[in-house]
C-alpha cells in the first residue's frame, strides 16, 4: 500500500523559502513507471500544478513558478522535496505530494498525501 | 497553457439523481484528461483518465467521455458519498499540467 506524507514547517515568512519533503513508503521512488509531484491548493481555491520529478532527477515545472522552484530527489530515504523561494501571501496553500504516472506524455495523480498547510505570514 | 473551464460551478442534486458535468478545453488534447474526486480537508481521488477510464476500484457509477476539447463525467446515480467538489486535469506533458476550477455537488 503506498503511502506519501509531506512534512515541512507549517509557517513561512514572507520572503523567505518554502521548503517540504514527502516521504514514500510501500513503493521505490526510483520505480521507472512513475514520476513525483508537487501540487497545491489556496485555502478554498482550486488545485495548482507545481512541478514533478522522476527518480533520475529529471524535472518538469509549471513555468508559472518555475523561476522560483527546485525539486529535488533522494533516493536512499525514498523522499523527495520542494523548495519555493521569494514566498508571498499567496504561497499560502495547502501543498499536496502524489506519485505521478507516467505514460509517454501523459501524467495522472494517482495516490496522493493527505497535504500539508503552509501560511505565509510575519 | 491550456484552460479548463468546468461547468457548472455549483450543482445541487439529490441521491439517485443523473449528474452531468463538463470540462472545456482552450484547445484540443485528444484523450488527455482526467477527474478527480475532492471531499473536505482530504486529498483528491482519482476517478477516471485518458479521458474516460475508470481507474481500480472507482465505482462503475462514474463515468467519463470526450475527445479534444469537450468531456463530460457522469454519475449515473448519486449516492451519498458523492457529495464532494470534482476537478478535471489536462494530461499532456507537452504543456503545463492544467486543473478546472472543480464542480461542487451539494445535497438538494
């Protein structure tokens, strides 16, 4: 059964960097069927693509956040991370990780975490 | 980037209801589309891709078609455990990974 789990702190001040890690369990983050993802939700809003990665450390990123987003991937603590710079109020979200299934261009969420809220605030 | 506009926004329905919803495409990605599934303070679920298969263990209730700029999801009758928000999601790496603005589906 996989499992993901986002962890990170909870509150970001603005201007500083967002950073989470997402821990795998139940499946190898260095499966060459699936790619790792990062998306977020504003607080009632709807759902953002940040960005993937496969375990070869290949990225793909939303060029809307692309400028100011690394995703990385270690593959001897099946975890991957998220790193967000420059973070504003709007940064505010809840940030989701989910395996990512890649099939020649097409990618589905299939199994997500259960997400993790990140405020921006003095 | 390609836009997905969902409508409707909002729909109210009762259980044992036909629900339809749509999701427009700014410009034609073939089959690369899928539905997710949203209850409050969780995760989303997927339900169907590739435009309309039904991914493990999905209810057969739901189901999804369309081809290169119109889709709809249809639940051929609303059990209780539907009420939720449903988003729809462009595939095609080729372009950024795109999501609707969601349908809520609400207990008339």
């Amino acid at each position: 059964q996989l499992q993901l789990q986002e962890s990170g702190p909870g509150l970001v001040k603005p201007s500083e960097t967002l950073s989470l890690t997402c821990s795998v369990s139940g499946d190898s983050i260095s499966s060459s069927y699936y790619y790792w993802g990062w998306i977020r939700q504003p607080p009632g809003k709807g759902l953002e693509w940040i960005g993937s990665i496969y375990y070869l450390g290949s990225t793909y990123y939303n060029p809307s956040l692309k400028s100011r987003v690394t995703i990385s991937v270690d593959r001897s603590k099946n975890q991957f991370s998220l790193k967000l710079t420059s973070v504003t109020a709007a940064d505010t979200a809840v940030y989701y990780c989910a395996r990512d299934v890649a099939a020649a261009v097409s990618h589905r969420f299939d199994d997500w975490g259960q997400g993790t809220l990140v405020t921006v605030s003095s | 980037d390609i836009q997905l506009t969902q409508s409707p926004s909002f729909l109210s329905a009762s259980v044992g209801d036909r629900v339809i919803i749509t999701c427009r495409a700014t410009q034609g990605i073939s089959s690369y589309l899928a539905w997710y599934q949203q209850k409050p303070g969780k995760a989303p679920k997927l339900l169907i891709y590739a435009a309309s298969t039904l991914q493990s263990e999905v209810p057969s209730r739901f189901s999804g078609s369309g081809f290169g700029t119109e889709f709809t999801l249809t639940i051929s009758s609303l059990q209780p455990e539907d009420f939720a928000t449903y988003y729809c999601q462009q595939l095609n790496s080729y372009f950024p990974l795109t999501f609707g603005g969601g349908t809520k589906v609400e207990i008339k």
